[in-house]
C-alpha cells in the first residue's frame, strides 16, 4: 500500500481568482494530488501520518468475522528535486469476534523514485521507482511475510488540460504498473493424512511473483477555480478532486494461493495549503477481493511547505 505528491504551491493559482492549492507533482499547469490506493508520480518532502484501512473479513468457519484496523506511516525525503526515499512502516490490529486481539507490525519497505515532467504542454508526467520489502521486519502473526521482495514500478499522470472542451479540462488519470518479485518462491510439496489418505500441498512460506496495477480518474475543482473558470464556489469545495481509483493484483507464478483480484475506489481528496485530508471506499469488484466494503482515509502533510527553510522542507542536493 503503498501505497500511497501534493505539496507545493500551484503558482497559477491566482489567475482566475480560485483558491490557492499547493503540490509538488506538478506538470505545466497541472498538479496531481496524493492519491490513496496507488501511489502518485510526483517526489517530496512529506510524509502520511497516518494512511488508516479498515476492512472486514469473513468468518470461514472459524470463531466469527475478522476487523482489521490498519495505521500506516510513510515519510518521504527528496535528494535531489527529481528524486526521493520514502520509507514505509504499519502497525495491524485484528479483532476476531470471541477469539483475542491480535496486534504486530508490518514489514518494513523502502522507495526509491525519479520523477520527470515530459510534456508541460500535455500536463504529461512520469515516474520510475523501485520499493524493497524488508522481510522478517514485521509480526508474523499478523501477516507479515516472513520473506522480502524487490517490486520496479512505472507512475504516470495525465491531465486533460489540452482537451478543447472548458469543463473537461479538469479531468485527469493517473497510473502505477508494478512486478513484484519474490526473495522466496512459493512452492508446494503433496503430503497424504496417514489416517484418511487425502493429499494436500504443504507450502514453504514463500510468495509468487506478482502483478499489481492502478489507476485513477480525477476532476480537480482547484484547476476548474484557476485554470478554466472561477465559477465562484465556496472555498472548502474548490479545494475538493472527487475520483476513483481501479486497483487489480495478479499472481505472475505459480503455484499460487490466491487469484486475481479487483477493487474500485470512490472518495474525495480535500487539499488544504500545507496538508491533505482523503477519504475512499474500498468495494470489491470480484470474489477474490472480498465481499465487504473497507475504506481508507489518509492525512497527509506537506514537509516543503510546513518547513520550507529547514533540511526536512527542501532537497538535500540543489541539482
């Protein structure tokens, strides 16, 4: 989850009069805010304290239904204006009805990524990042994969700035294609009950290599206020990008303990000057994603703005 750029001030922003918006994934006129499910293409100085998940899980025969209640924290630190490390860590809490709470750590991972706007005229940006998940840095009762894994990933976003329609001109996707490759394969060895003979694979702990892909669609009421028209709304709502976000994950080896899965992403992001504030549901779009409604929700603040003349607000290296 990552995962999972909106931080420095949108310098057009006064030409029609609309409400000031900061960012740092910022592409001619576009800025594309810190969405929730995938990441976004942009690299800054910020970090999400914290990203909170909630879903529910069924009760597959066991004691009863599962809660899992999770807190994220990422912080990210650019090196250079185009390039950044972020680190990434999650503490779990799971609440299985009559059976007892089970609290631990995710595995810690880390991001390394390189932003470059290609087109400012076609509000075009690009990213190129790959994340390392430490293993055995988590609680493996909770989940925590006892093996890591090395995932390159490719960002995107396109605004529809150049589309040659006034209220279209908001719109804009953005995109993240990952593969996930496994420290450890999985692998299945047949054992046979002595005591019925029905054979079943006993697996190693290890993960199959995996696909994983998103994308976004948003309409930016701060580009409608500043880009197109000032059509005077209040400031809280021309502050608002309404989107949905597509995620789908993939095993790319085999065997494999689980399928493809699908989830759609509805919520609003709200971008204040220093911060942001989002909130989505999590509705699963086939069986293997689930049949409960989660969501996610995220406050996310902008270290460059919040501290802009200190070593945490700025690049290491002003190159």
């Amino acid at each position: 989850m990552n995962p999972f750029r909106f931080a420095a001030a949108l310098s057009c922003a006064g030409a029609l009069g609309g409400p000031a918006a900061f960012a740092h994934a910022v592409c001619g006129d576009r800025v594309f805010p810190v969405t929730l499910t995938i990441d976004d293409p942009g690299v800054s100085d910020e970090v999400s304290l914290p990203t909170f998940i909630y879903q529910r899980g069924g009760a597959d025969g066991g004691p009863g239904p599962t809660h899992e209640y999770d807190f994220d924290v990422e912080y990210t630190k650019r090196i250079t204006k185009d390039f950044g490390i972020s680190l990434d860590y999650g503490w779990s809490v799971q609440q299985t009805d009559h059976a007892k709470t089970q609290t631990g750590f995710g595995n810690l991972s880390a991001t390394a990524k390189y932003q470059t706007c290609v087109s400012a005229d076609h509000e075009f940006i690009v990213a190129l990042g790959v994340e390392r998940e430490f293993g055995r840095t988590g609680t493996a009762h909770t989940g925590a994969d006892e093996y890591g894994a090395t995932t390159p990933t490719l960002y995107f976003g396109k605004g529809f700035g150049d589309v040659p329609v006034d209220y279209l001109r908001p719109f804009a996707i953005t995109g993240q294609f990952s593969y996930t490759v496994a420290d450890k394969a999985l692998k299945g060895t047949p054992v046979t009950d002595p005591d019925t003979g029905i054979s079943s694979l006993q697996y190693n702990g290890g993960n199959p290599n995996q696909w994983f892909g998103g994308i976004s669609l948003q309409y930016s009421l701060p580009y409608l206020q500043s880009q197109v028209k000032n059509i005077g709304l209040p400031d809280f709502v021309g502050r608002l990008t309404p989107l949905v976000e597509i995620t789908w994950s993939s095993p790319a080896t085999s065997p494999s303990t689980q399928g493809t899965t699908w989830t759609v992403a509805p919520g609003v992001l709200y971008s204040a000057d220093t911060y942001q504030v989002g909130v989505e549901l999590l509705i699963p779009a086939n069986r293997a994603a689930g049949t409960n409604v989660g969501v996610i929700a995220q406050f996310h603040m902008f270290l460059d703005d919040l501290l802009p003349g200190s070593i945490l607000g700025r690049p290491l290296f002003d190159f």
